[in-house]
C-alpha cells in the first residue's frame, strides 16, 4: 500500500513545494520512499507549470533540498480520490479546500502544523510579499513537522524502516 501526501498552499511555488521537496527527501532518508507518495499544488492557478520560486528554490537549497525538478498545478477533485493526506499550509487554503472537498472525503484535510509536536504557530505564513526572511522561516517550520508528520505516519500506518 503506497500512502499520498499531498502539500497545499495558494500558489504552489513557494510554501508547499518547500513541504514537498523537504518531506520527499526525509520520506528517503528513512528509505521510505516504496511506500510514501509526495506531491503539491496550490488552491489558485496562477502560476500553473512554473518552477518554485527562485527565492525559495535557493534558501532550500543551502539544506541540501533540490526543489528545481518540481512544477506547479492546481488541486483539484481527483486529489479528493487519490490523497490520504491533504495538508494545507494556512486557513485559507484549508478553507478553499474544504469548501470543495466531497462530503465522503475519507483522508486527512487538515493544517500541516497540526503535525508539529512543539509547534508556536499552526500555519505556515506566505513569504512571497515580504522581504526574503520569510524563506528561512518557512523552511524552519516544515522541517520540523516534516520529521513530526513522518513519525505519525510510520506509527499509524506501521511502517518498518
Ligand atoms: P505560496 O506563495 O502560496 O506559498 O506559493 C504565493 C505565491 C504566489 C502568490 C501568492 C502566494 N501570488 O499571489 O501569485
């Protein structure tokens, strides 16, 4: 059984392919990477087939996270179908997605942070109108729910690494 998590926020080029690109890669270290399925997209389709944000793509980077092969798209109904996770990065984009979530959706909708054990904040905030320091706060906080969320899910679903 392969478990899919899927990262939301409004554009998907900053926030949630940051989410992506991290938790992939945690999802490796822990050799994990047969059983768990990552991907992202944003609530609005502006930015539609474009790379992450250049800001976000070089602040990841510097960790070691290669965020250059991912590219952005809009949720949409089938994710309702495919994803056991659906983890939005603010109460926006949960609000959006839970206004068009089926009534029967069985996974998780809920905030990323919500996994985050000693979390100060439970929502990633936007970085793309402020000055750049915002990257690095982004990264800060889904480092540390991405080992978090990971956790969870190897104790709920039993996965042996
Ligand atoms: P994201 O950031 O939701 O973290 O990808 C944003 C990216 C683009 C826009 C807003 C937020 N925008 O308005 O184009």
């Amino acid at each position: 059984m392969t478990i899919k998590v899927l990262f939301v926020c409004l554009g998907n080029i900053c926030r949630s392919p940051t989410a992506h690109g991290v938790f992939e890669q945690t999802v490796a270290k822990h050799q994990l990477s047969g059983h768990i399925l990552v991907d992202s997209a944003g609530t609005g389709g502006w930015h539609i087939g474009e790379t992450p944000d250049s800001r976000a793509t070089s602040r990841a980077l510097t960790r070691g996270y290669d965020l250059s092969q991912l590219r952005a798209r809009q949720v949409c109904l089938q994710d309702f179908n495919e994803f056991d996770y659906i983890l939005a990065m603010d109460h926006n984009n949960l609000a959006e997605l839970q206004a068009i979530a089926p009534a029967d959706y069985h996974g998780e909708l809920t905030l990323f942070l919500n996994y985050s054990a000693g979390r100060e904040t439970d929502e990633v905030p936007d970085p793309y109108y402020g000055n750049g320091d915002g990257f690095e706060y982004v990264l800060q906080l889904v480092e540390r729910a991405s080992k978090d969320l990971l956790q969870n899910i190897i104790e709920r679903h039993r996965l042996l690494c």
